[in-house]
C-alpha cells in the first residue's frame, strides 16, 4: 500500500468486520448454550444463565460503540487496539474449547463468525502495524 491512508481504511473495515463478526456471534452463543462454558454462569439454572449472558451483553456492546468512535483518538485507538486483540484472544480460547463436552459451536457458520472476528483483529494489527513501519506518521488515526 502506498499511502497511510489506504492503509489505515483497511483498518478500519477490518476493525469493523471483526466486531460484526463478534456481535453475530453473540447472538449465535445464546442459542448454542454458551454461558455453559463461562465461570459462574455455568453454575447457574440455563434460563437464569441465559438472561444474565445477554445482560451482561449490554454494556459491553454499548462500550464498544461509545469507545471505538470516542473523540479523544488516544483512547480510541488503545480501545480498537485492545478490541482487536480481544477477538484473537476470544477465537482462541474458541479453538482451545472446541472439545469440551458443553461446547455447541460445530456448524459452519458459528464457525465462521468466530474465527473470522480473530482473523479480522489480526488483520487490523497488522495494517497498523504496516502503517507505522512504512514512515508514515506515527499517529494512528484509527
């Protein structure tokens, strides 16, 4: 790529296709059980379990979307940084669970959002990654 900016809008549809991905996949979780895989809700009733999950959704997605466009680029770009290092994170512990006997994610598509929204996050460090090293300025303005 030749110029910062081409770069950094990879970024940012990286960025944006990888919490996609993950907030497909949090609706796809409450239909494959997954709070039986989480540390306390798995001790819980599955209609108790299933409301706190989704509860629990809501400040995080709303976090999501007041941190990642906030005005103060500093906070912003630690906080998409820091996302995209989550959806790594999330795809990983994915695969590390994949053969516990509560995990429900076995078709395609569960598949697909999962591992994508950490394919995506890479794909996001990456390209800020190339617009750092290649003398670009070294403001990220994603």
């Amino acid at each position: 790529m030749k110029n910062k900016k081409g770069v950094l809008n990879i970024a940012s549809l990286a960025f944006y296709l990888g919490i996609t991905a993950l907030f497909t996949h949090e609706m796809d979780a409450v239909i494959n059980f997954e709070w039986r895989l989480l540390f306390h809700l798995r001790t819980l009733e599955d209609t108790i379990a299933s409301r706190w999950f989704v509860a629990l959704h809501f400040p995080i997605f709303l976090a999501v979307m007041l941190f990642s466009h906030h005005p103060n680029l500093k906070l912003r770009s630690g906080f998409r940084f820091s996302v995209c290092l989550f959806l790594m994170v999330h795809s990983a512990l994915h695969f590390w669970l994949s053969d516990h006997s509560q995990y429900q994610f076995n078709g395609l598509l569960s598949n697909l959002y999962i591992y994508a929204s950490g394919a995506l996050g890479l794909i996001y460090l990456l390209m800020l990654f190339i617009a750092n090293k290649s003398n670009f300025s070294k403001q990220n303005d994603v």
